[in-house]
C-alpha cells in the first residue's frame, strides 16, 4: 500500500480536482485532503443507505470538507503558483460570476482585466500540461533512489528542507532507527527531523482517531528513552496530524 503523499504526487490531474484517488495496489480509494481510505471490498452506510466505495469517498469529501477547489485554492503562492488576485477571480468563477460581476465585486480592477486574467491562467494551464510531459520523461529517466521523495500533500509551504532523495531518505532512516525500528535520538536538523516524524506516523491508521493516551501509549512503546510529549507536539507543529482544542482526539492528516 502506498502513502497518501506518493498516491498524490503520482494520480492525475482529474484525481486531484475530484479530491480523491484509487491506490491500484490494494483499489482503495483515497481522499487525498485527509487521507481517509474506502476499501472496494466494502460498502458504507451514509444517512440509513448504503454505497460502495467510490460513492462513499466522495460523500465523506463532501460532508468533511466542502470544496476541494477551496482546499487547494488555500495553499501558499509557492505551491499554487497563483497571486493573491488570481485566486479571487477564480474564487468568483466558480461561484458562477461573470467577468463584469466579478469587476464589480472586487472593485479595483476593470473589467477587461478580469478578462485578461482569466486568459493568462488559461496560458498558465497550457504550459503546465507541456510542463508535466516533460518532468514524466525526466522522472522516467532518473534512478529511482536519486528521486526526491513525496511531499506531504498539506503542506502549506515548501523549502529545502523537503530536497530529499529516496537515497537520503533511507542514510536518515538508517541512522536514527535501530533494527527494531525503534528511534534512537530525535534529529537535531530539521531536514532529518521531517523524515523521522513522517517514519513515526506510518505506526497511526489515518483513518482512526486516537485520544492523547492512545498517541502516546503508542510513540513510548516504540522509542527508547525519548521525550514522546515533543514527539507528540512536532506532529502537530509540522501538521503530520490535527487535533480537537481540548486535545480529546488526534488523527493523521
């Protein structure tokens, strides 16, 4: 089975509007906002009636969180590639506004502006296929342990601490678990320490939500001699997990 992160650097483009996508290694399909996971061996009961799991996943999207557009439209300028003002006016398409209802609304800009706007993403759009064709082929080529590594799918800024190789990523793993899996030390390099945490939170279902016991019950039973309350605290500082204000229950995200 593979990660949320690797199904959704790896699905299509369709998938991602959808806000869901099929892991072809076990046909689960996959909400790829929360990571919530609905087994085509299964049916699920919503509302007294029952679906299988395609239907399911998209009713789950639907009453968690809404608008998938709104969920990616909320990602930072250096993941959208979109300016304060683009994601306005895209904001006011899908609403349904017309270029001259949308100059209106937003009231700083003409309405021949929206109308250039909207032709400039659509350029942007035509580059980006020309752009995925290209970095396929580049991907084909490179050596799979040169490869960097998926990015976790909600992270809402990316820097050089995610510039990590399937390569490096095992030299990390290496060094800070013992043949046990268990961590030895938690890494002072915060590069280091993403890699670690992300190890750690393979040990939680993402589809289960734990109480504060249950999360660190299970960080002690699995690291040696470590602090497990700043484990439990990095994982929420990174937003590898969500939690109630109360702190009653975590789950992955």
């Amino acid at each position: 089975m593979i990660t949320v992160n690797e199904l959704f650097e790896t699905c299509n483009i369709q998938d991602i509007t959808n806000g869901y996508a099929q892991d072809m290694s076990n046909e689960d399909y996959v909400c790829l906002i929360c990571g919530k996971r609905y087994s085509s061996q299964e049916v699920y009961s919503f509302n007294n009636a029952f679906y299988l799991a395609e239907k399911a996943v998209k009713m789950h999207i639907q009453a968690e969180h809404g608008s998938v557009i709104e969920h990616w439209l909320d990602f930072d300028k250096s993941i959208t590639g979109l300016s304060e003002q683009q994601i306005n006016i895209i904001r006011l398409i899908t609403r349904g506004l017309n270029d001259k209802e949308i100059s209106i609304k937003l009231g700083d800009i003409s309405e021949s502006t929206v109308r250039n706007h909207r032709f400039k993403l659509r350029e942007k759009a035509r580059q980006a296929r020309i752009f995925l064709a290209i970095m396929n082929y580049v991907e084909d080529i490179i050596q799979d342990k040169k490869k960097f590594i998926a990015i976790p799918r909600n992270i809402k800024h990316i820097d050089e601490r995610f510039q990590v190789t399937s390569e490096e990523k095992n030299k990390i793993i290496n060094k800070y678990f013992n043949d046990k899996q268990q961590l030895l030390r938690y890494p002072k390099k915060e590069k280091e320490r993403l890699i670690v945490l992300q190890k750690i939170l393979e040990l939680f279902d993402p589809n289960k939500k734990y109480k504060e016991t249950e999360v660190d019950s299970i960080i002690k039973n699995y690291f040696l001699n470590l602090d497990y309350i700043l484990i439990r605290r990095a994982f929420i500082e990174y937003g590898f997990m969500d939690r109630k204000n109360d702190g009653t229950a975590y789950w992955v995200k």
